[in-house]
C-alpha cells in the first residue's frame, strides 16, 4: 500500500514543481521566479520528502503509524509556510505551491488519523 501512497505524494506535488518543469532551466534560476517561489517550493518539498521518508520507514517495518504525529510535527509547519509565503508573495507562479501545499496538509492530516 506504500506505493500508491508514494505515488499520491508525487502527485501533490507535480503542480508546486510544475514553473521550474516549464523553465527547463535549473540552474541559474531565471529572474521569472521570484526567491518567494523558491522559498515556499524548498519549505513545501522538505515537508514532502518527510512525508516520503515517513511512508518508506513505515513500509520497512522500522516504525509503526504512531510516528506519524512525531513527523508531522515538522512537515505540517512546512507546509503551512510554504502556503501562507505563496499567497502572500502573490506571484501566479505560486499558485501551484500553495495548491500542492493545501493537499500535503491533507495528507498528513491522513496519516495522523490513520494512527
């Protein structure tokens, strides 16, 4: 079941990381996105590589879904971040961010249930 939950994951975030998909450029970043985008982008994807390192633990049998509370700890600050400095920069490339952050929420908010 891990994997499908890994595969959600990545969906969430396909639209957060969908401006640097289309740039096609990653380093320099380019002076379209702003260091706002980046900021909620890096605040939102380490929520998100948490949320993959909590499945992946899980998954092994190293921890059980009581962890689950001790994870979100981090990644949900993260992610609530990463949304309130998309909608405040107010840049349309943050849209995505803000979107993929709101479901990260939700899916934590998941795994805290599930436990």
């Amino acid at each position: 079941m891990a994997p499908v939950f890994a595969v959600v994951v990545l969906a969430i975030a396909f639209p957060a990381w969908m401006p640097l998909l289309w740039e096609h450029r990653w380093w320099p970043p380019t002076n379209k996105l702003s260091s706002a985008f980046f900021a909620a982008l890096s605040l939102f994807t380490v929520s998100e590589v948490l949320l993959l390192v909590f499945l992946y633990l899980v998954d092994r049998g190293l921890l059980t879904l009581d962890y689950s509370l001790k994870f979100a700890a981090i990644g949900i600050p993260c992610c609530m971040l990463a949304f309130v400095l998309a909608l405040v920069s107010g840049i349309k490339y943050c849209v995505g961010v803000s979107v993929s952050s709101a479901f990260g929420f939700a899916a934590w908010m998941f795994f805290i249930m599930l436990h």
